[in-house]
C-alpha cells in the first residue's frame, strides 16, 4: 500500500485543493495579508467566532482580538512581520479571542509566514482552550486543596515519586529535618531527609539505629511501621507505603501524648488492680487468720472429747460439744464469707516465756546440718565467754529467727566456707546472737535496701532461690519481742548478721546445758516412724505434738519454713510430711513440686493441712499431688485416718 501524495489530484487544481485543506481543517484558520487585513477564513473560524465569512473578509485581524488587548497586539504582529517565522502553538503566552457576540475565549495560535507573488501572507491556526483552561484550573484547585489539607495535617507527611525524591511534604514534616538540611525539602532524596533526621532521634544502640535505617531504606516494597524517640522526648511513629505508580508514602504522627495516656491508664489499672488484689488477699488473709485459732480451738476440743486415758465426765462432755458446735458453726460462716486468696498481713500473736538460748541454738543447729553437709560448709558454735542469762522471747519465733539467719549464712556462701554462730552480751539487758559466714558479701549500694520486702541483695537474679521477704519476717518478729536486728558486710568476704534478744527482768542465768531437741531423740529409734510437720504457726504446732503423742509407733519433727522442711526431709526420709500452704517464704505448693523433683524425697506421701479452704485452693492442692487435701480446723479423725494409711496403727 503506497502513500497518500501531497500533491493535489490531476483533476483538481492546486488551488482549489489546498483551500479545500483549510476548510476541513479542525482548527480556526485565518490568513492575513501584509497590511492586516484577513484574507481568507475557514468554516472552523465561523463557528469558533460567530462571524459569517463575509463579515470578517477583508477586516482588519483585530476584530477577532478583544479590544483592551488591540494596542499590544498590533505591536505583536509589527515584530513579526519584521522577523517572520513559524512560532507553533503553546508558546507560552497567554492569548485571549474576541467573538462576534463580545465573548472572550482563550486561545493558542500557531503563525506560519507564507511567501507568495503578492508578498508576505501570515496563515494563523486557532484553537479554542477554554476546556483546556478550565480542567487545568480544576487540576490546580485540587492540587491546592491536596497542599492545603497536607499543611493542615497536624502529623508529619511527605510524597517521595520513583525517584524517591520528595515532591510534597508539610510543614510539620519540615521540622523534622531541623536545621541540618538548607533550603526547600522538594527535590531531595528520601536517604538524604532520613539521614538528617536521624541527627534527632535517639537510639539504646547502634543495632536499633542500622535496623531504622534499613527498615526504611530506598529499597523498601512493602509497607513498614518503627517507634522512635526523639532528643527532646517526643515518641513518634514512622509509617513507609508505596503508592501504586512506584512512589512512596511517608507519615510520621506524634504519639507522645498516646503514649503518656497509655502510660496513665496503665497505672491506673495496675493501681485497680492491686487494690482488687488487696481486696482478695484481704478477705484470704482474714480467712487464715480465723481459722487458725480456730484450728487450735477445735482441735483440742476434739482431743479432749477422744482421751481415753483421762476421760471426761459426761458434764464435760457435753460442754465439748458446744465448743465444737459453736466452732463449727463460725467455721461455715467463714466458709461462705471469706473464700479468696490471702496476703502477708495482720497481727502475730506471741507466747513469751523464759528460754535458753542455748538450748535454741542446739535445736536450730541440728535443724540446719543437713543443709550444711549438702553445701559442702563447716558449721560451728563458739561457746560463750561466761554464763547467758534466759530471754524473754517466743521460744519458736526465736528458732525462726535463727534458722532465717542460719539458712541465709549456708545458701549465700561459698563452697568450704564456714558459718559460725556465737552468743555475747552487747549491753545490759540483751542477748546477742550472731551468725557469720565467708560467702559472697552484700554490695555496699545493696545494703540499704536489704531489710525491705523482696530485696535480696542483687541476687534477684541470680541461680540461688528465695523470695526476699525472710529477713523483713525476721525483722519484725525480733522488733516485737522488743530486740533488734544488724549486720555488716564485706563485698567477696563475707557477712555478719545479729540479732539483739532481751533477757528475763531477774536477770536468771540459763542453768540447763544444751541438749539435742526431742524431734532428734525420737527420730534415733530405728523402728519408729518419723513424720515431719512444716508449719510455722506454734499453737498448731502444740497441737500437733499432743495429737501425735498418742501413736506409739511416731516421732515428729518440725520445720517452719518450707525452704527447711525440704533440707529436713531430703536429710531425714520421713515416713509422711504434713505441710501446710501458707508459709513465710516458699509456699507449700512450691515445696511439694520440689519434693517431687527430686529422687530421694518423691516417694514420700505430703498430706495438706491448710487454712487454704476454697474450693478453687482445694482443687489446685488436689492437682499439685497432695495425698490428701485437709483444712483447718481439722478434723482429728481425717488426720488420723490419713496418717493412719501411710503407717498403720
């Protein structure tokens, strides 16, 4: 297929055919002769102006210009006649047409100069724009409205296009960069605006400033999210999506205010929280605290109503029973009314007598070899200078105290180290008792805080357990039997722990020589059983005693805390271990998963005997493995029943 020719065809002449040409022409075409005057017009010129071809045929060109612009474009059309050339449309210049009815119209021009025998023509192509003009000021009033509701935004946004150079950000934006970039933001890279604000933000290392850098470099393809801070504390979230034609969407919003409300309600929940807790642990504690007088009240009652080598009458008998009805009945009503968990809280009722504190330490001594063979340590007493009076004390807080003392000096030492206890006189009036060991020393900057609840001297961490809480219970037992506490350390040397007791009023000097206690005597009776009881309340303890001294066949040994009675019943195989829950330190359930742990103690049957009595504490006691689950007060005949299954009769 060949090529339409430029040349007209043979049957039509030239003329004819080139205005032909014009006519059909989709723009206004005007030629204009030397003089101004219009030569010729095209049906596209009458329909754009509103003139017949007559009426403009011979007219100056002006009469398509509005008037305000004739003078100026008659100077326009003097220049170009003296200069002529093709200037093609789109020029730059804003021109304005003038129709037949005064209507002006912006228009483009394309002027060609036609060189002819007659002289110089001018062939002029006019296009109306005045769609054009209107969709390009639509385009500029979105494209104001979109700058206009970008500054308006109150957080940070900026558009980067393929290049990833930013064609538009607000001001907000703007002052991320501060002053480390000069000049406009426009036309920069998005490496070079991050690189300048990373001048303004702060990092906890390095790792997290290169992992900024590269969540956010010019290679990202999908959309990112970092938190940072600034230098002046502001916490800001940094937001990177591409747009669908390769560009890149970048927002910043100011979360300081979000994150300090987060922070309030945070607290505010917490502080709920712990005040529901309280408020739990409240009722729980109440509950423990009622049951285990109650314990004791029942309990004897109980005793007393089986004693078959002293019977009671039938007189007392009957009172008995109103003891036990009355008990019961104040036993369901705790029951409905306090059933939550408890917390550390309340008074500590105390037995004060006259002790040896010898005899104590003998006691306390024994108690803690085990412990000390298995660390590998060295225990020693020194023996006083002269004779120590008896003290005023509670005779099993007083073992409590020392054991604390005691079992801190073995678990904070070091392999071959050495724990010594020794007795003196400070003053008049007093006892003290120290214990001493070569362990690991507290650090200086620990030291102050050491008698505060769950401070343990920076071993928080560390591989040995505890709870933090032994030497605040110690604490305050020592301050209300009317003594005091003390210690200094050696960070690497070691520590010395004391405690100051008072002694009698009579000033009455201890006259019994230590002994080894009667739980060791019973237990070196090779065909009798030993049952260990972890309790650290002494009323439940005496109970316990006078309720187990009618089996022939039983000794019983006593621990007060947990942490004790696993040493105890690791060292000594009891035949059965009765623990209860609640205790100072390691809870009940935390020594049964311990026993349990190990090869030498799994075997060995734990009966609960606890205050715990909700059913939630009854079914977690019955999980844990407990062989059986009793609550206090108890009833003598399932304590006996239990103990009955273990080791018979």
């Amino acid at each position: 297929m060949t090529a339409p020719s430029a040349d007209p065809p043979a049957s039509v002449e030239p003329e004819d055919w080139y205005r032909q040409v014009l006519e059909t022409a989709p723009d206004a075409m005007v030629i204009v002769g030397d003089d101004e005057k219009i030569l010729f017009v095209n049906q596209q010129t009458e329909r754009l102006f509103g003139y017949d071809r007559a009426d403009l045929i011979g007219k100056k060109l002006d009469t398509l210009i509005p008037e305000r612009l004739r003078a100026s474009h008659s100077s326009h059309v003097a220049r170009f006649f003296s200069r002529p050339g093709t200037r093609p449309m789109g020029s730059g210049v804003a021109l304005f047409g003038r129709q037949k009815d005064g209507k002006e119209m912006p228009i483009e021009v394309s002027l060609s100069p036609v060189h002819t025998d007659k002289g110089l023509r001018v062939s002029a192509a006019i296009r109306d724009i005045t769609e054009r003009r209107r969709t390009e000021a639509a385009a500029h009033l979105a494209s104001d409205r979109l700058a206009s509701a970008v500054e308006s935004i109150q957080d940070a946004i900026a558009l980067f296009d393929v290049d990833d150079r930013c064609i538009l950000c607000n001001s907000a934006f703007r002052q991320l960069a501060g002053t480390a970039i000069s000049g406009p933001l426009i036309g920069k890279t998005r490496t070079e605006i991050r690189n300048a604000w990373l001048e303004r933000l702060t990092f906890e290392s390095d790792a997290e400033r290169l992992s900024f850098q590269t969540r956010h470099g010019s290679a990202l393809t999908r959309q990112t999210s970092s938190d940072v801070r600034t230098k002046d504390g502001r916490s800001l979230r940094v937001t990177d999506r591409r747009t669908i034609d390769g560009g890149l969407v970048r927002t910043v919003w100011d979360l300081t205010d979000d994150v300090q409300l987060s922070e309030d309600l945070r607290e505010a929940r917490a502080a709920a929280e712990a005040a529901s807790a309280a408020k739990s642990e409240f009722l729980s504690s109440m509950s423990h605290e009622l049951r285990t007088p109650l314990n004791a009240v029942l309990g004897f009652a109980q005793l007393l109503r089986r004693d078959k080598k002293e019977p009671l009458s039938e007189k007392h008998l009957d009172r008995v029973a109103q003891i036990l009805k009355g008990g019961e009945h104040l036993l369901r009503l705790i029951d409905d009314i306090l059933d939550l968990s408890r917390i550390e809280a309340g008074g500590v009722s105390l037995s004060v007598e006259a002790v040896s504190v010898e005899e104590v330490l003998s006691e306390v001594r024994s108690t803690l070899e085990p412990m000390v063979t298995r660390s590998g340590l060295t225990l020693q007493v020194v023996p006083p200078a002269g004779p120590i009076p008896l003290l005023k004390v509670d005779r099993l807080r007083c073992a409590q105290i020392l054991m604390n003392f005691g079992s801190n000096a073995i678990k904070y030492n070091r392999a071959g180290g050495r724990v010594t206890f020794s007795l003196s006189e400070p003053e008049r009036g007093f006892v003290r008792v120290e214990v001493a060991d070569t362990g690991f020393g507290i650090p200086s900057d620990k030291q102050a805080k050491l008698f505060q609840p769950f401070q343990r001297a920076g071993q928080e961490t560390g591989p040995i357990e505890g709870t933090g809480i032994g030497l605040v219970i110690t604490k305050r037992l020592v301050e209300l039997m009317g003594g005091r506490v003390g210690f200094e350390s050696v960070e690497g040397e070691g520590s010395r722990f004391w405690v100051d007791l008072p002694v009698e009023a009579d000033d009455s000097v201890a006259a019994i020589a230590p002994k080894a206690s009667a739980d060791a005597q019973g237990f070196r009776s090779a065909h009798r059983n030993l049952v260990l009881y972890v309790e650290d309340n002494p009323a439940n303890v005496l109970f316990m005693k006078d309720l187990l001294s009618t089996f022939d066949n039983i000794d019983l040994s006593v621990a007060p805390t947990a942490e004790i009675g696993v040493e105890l019943a690791r060292a000594k195989k009891p035949a059965i271990i009765i623990m209860d829950i609640n205790l100072p330190g390691m809870s009940g359930l935390d020594a049964l998963n311990t026993l349990r742990a190990l090869p030498d103690t799994r075997h060995i049957p734990v009966i609960a005997l606890t205050a715990a009595a909700s059913e939630r504490d009854r079914r977690r006691g019955e999980e844990a493995g407990f062989f059986r689950y009793l609550t206090k007060p108890i009833q003598v005949n399932e304590l006996e029943a239990a103990i009955g299954t273990i080791v018979g009769n």
